[in-house]
C-alpha cells in the first residue's frame, strides 16, 4: 500500500532523509518512530505529495508520488502534527467546509460528517465552536476531518502529542477502530511504549535514516541479546538452585536478588526460552515459587536503537 525506496530528501547539506526504504502491505498498521528532527514529518509530506523528495521512489497503492498527486490524495488521509482550525466556525460547519472540499454533496455531506463525529466521540460538541474545544477533542476533530473521504491510507503525524494520558489512551483506542476497520495506517511518535502495542510493525529512523525496521519483538531482541529469568524457590533452597543453573549449559550468570529473595538469571547467547528452569528445578526435587521472565523497557530499547543521537 505504501512503498518507498530509497527515498532522500536534502536541506543545504542537511539528510532530513536518507536512503528510506520501507514498505506497507494493506492492513499494517506501522508506528513510525524517532526523536525530534529524525525525518518522521518529512516522510509523510512526501508520502502525502505536499513535498518533493530530493530523490529515491514513493507510491501509494501502487500510485507514484511524481506522476499521480491527485489519486494519491483521493486515496490518503494525512493528519499534520499541527493543524489549524478556523476561529468562529462550529464542529460541524468545520466538517462540512471539508466534505465540500473533497466534493461531497446534499444529504450525504451531513450524514458523512456525523458519522465521522460519532466514530470520534465528537457527537455531543457537534455545535461548539471548534476554539472552545481542548487539545484532545481538536486532535479528533483533525482526524474527523481526514476520515471524511473515506481513505484506505492514513498517515498521522503524531496524533498524541500534547494529550493527557487520558485523552491518549483515547487516541489509542481510536486508532485501533481504525485498525479494525481495514485501514493502512503509518503512525508517528517520539516515543516507542506508545505504539508498542497498536502496531504490527514499527521502524525507528533517526537523523533520517532507518535503524531498526520489523515487529517490536525482534527490537527487543535486537537491543538484549539475552534472555534474563526471575527465579524463586524455597528460602533454604536457593543456594542448591543457584548451583544448579550455574552449572546448566543454557545459563550464563545467576544473581541473587536478596531483597526480593530470588535469583536473576541470564541465559546464554541466542538462548531465548527459559522453560528449562522450571523442568531442572522441579526435577531436582526444589520447590519452584516463581519463574517470570524480566519486562523490558520499551524505553531502554528504543534508547539502544537511537543511542540518542539527532540532527
Ligand atoms: N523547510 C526546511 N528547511 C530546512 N530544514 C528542514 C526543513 N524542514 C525540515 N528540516 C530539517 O529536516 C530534519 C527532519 O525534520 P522532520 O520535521 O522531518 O523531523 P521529525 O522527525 O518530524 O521531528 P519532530 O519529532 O520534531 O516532529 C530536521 O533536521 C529539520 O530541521
Ligand atoms: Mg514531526
């Protein structure tokens, strides 16, 4: 649905983008994510034909970004991070200067509006003044706005930022309606728990190139290479299991975590599954309390892809 290859773009001397090659098949859901000035905005301008690329391939459904603007924008929501809205104008008068816009006409025009405020949960400010509503009302008044026409395509440019945590997790569940819905979305963050669980896959780009594209699993591995366990047994046992794990092949270090009585275990490179422990324990006669493997922070990993290096 979306496809780019190699696409650059260039400011002065300046990669605002460089090399980008991603793809988007139907349906995917992609979190977009870097810190300031990593190329996200610049991306969805191209993608949205606003922008001319220096050079590299874009299209949308097929369609080029250099020889088919028009069926691109037919096809394509774009929400901008920063949008404006126009003082005195009702929710709904806003709407239907859009619908005009993307020519739709008579009683369809007001049945696509609402409709668009109800899947937004904007139905109850219908006539309030767009300037009365606060920042997460007017982020989904924006994306109101680009459902209108109907695209297969969305790009958003960072639809949480500036949101309580509140207001996000509505964001949140809006995007997963729209995921439900069929829709192909390209999503922006700076941060990566935010997406972690909307999207099928994400990239992490940074000073406009790609480091890490593929599902947030394989981002987690890419960054830990291994495994650790939280292990707890019988207080009396834990020297046994120490001597136990440190002499199994699968581990590399055990330590013991006194304050939460519990042994933390690192397994060995490339070993990822640490149901062994619970069988070498059980069958070495020890009573097993508790076997988790450690969470890892999101943060931590999108930190060890970006090393925290921008423009
Ligand atoms: N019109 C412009 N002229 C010169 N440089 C620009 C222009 N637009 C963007 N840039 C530069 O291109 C780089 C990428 O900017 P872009 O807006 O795409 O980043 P972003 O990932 O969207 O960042 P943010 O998280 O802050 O929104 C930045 O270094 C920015 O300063
Ligand atoms: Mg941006």
């Amino acid at each position: 649905m979306i496809e780019t290859r190699d696409l650059t773009k260039m400011y002065g001397d300046l990669y605002a983008l460089n090399r980008l090659t991603l793809k988007l098949e139907r349906g995917d859901v992609y979190g977009f994510i870097g810190p300031n000035g990593a190329g996200k905005t610049t991306t969805m301008r191209i993608l949205s034909t606003l922008l001319n690329p220096t050079w590299g391939e874009a299209s949308v459904c097929g369609y080029s970004i250099y020889n088919n603007a028009k069926e691109i924008r037919r096809l394509m929501g774009y929400m901008p991070d920063f949008f404006g809205v126009y003082d005195d104008m009702k929710v709904i008068e806003y709407l239907e200067f859009f619908a005009a816009a993307y020519r739709i006409k008579g009683p369809e025009r007001r049945r696509k509006c609402d409709q668009v405020l109800e899947l937004v949960d904007l139905g109850y400010k219908r006539d309030a003044l767009v300037t009365s509503l606060s920042r997460g009302m007017t982020q989904r008044l924006g994306l109101a706005r680009v459902l209108l026409h109907e695209p297969q395509v969305l790009l958003l440019d960072e639809p949480a930022s500036g949101l309580d945590p509140r207001a996000r997790i509505d964001m949140r569940n809006l995007l997963k309606e729209l995921r439900n819905m069929g829709k192909t979305i390209l999503v922006s963050s700076h941060i990566l728990p935010e997406l972690a669980d909307i999207c099928n896959k994400i990239g992490i780009i940074e000073r406009g190139q790609l480091l890490f594209d593929g599902d947030v699993q394989t981002a987690i591995k890419q960054v830990r290479q291994n495994a650790v366990y939280f292990v707890a047994v019988g207080h009396e046992q834990n020297a046994t299991a120490r001597e136990l794990l440190e002499a199994h092949i699968d581990v590399k270090t055990v330590e013991a975590r006194e304050a939460e009585d519990c042994l933390r275990v690192t397994l060995a490179d490339g070993v990822i599954d640490g149901s062994f422990i619970a069988d070498l324990l059980l069958q070495n006669g020890l009573r097993l309390k508790m076997l988790k493997e450690e969470e890892i922070d999101l943060e931590d990993v999108f930190m060890g892809i970006t090393k925290g290096i921008t423009n």
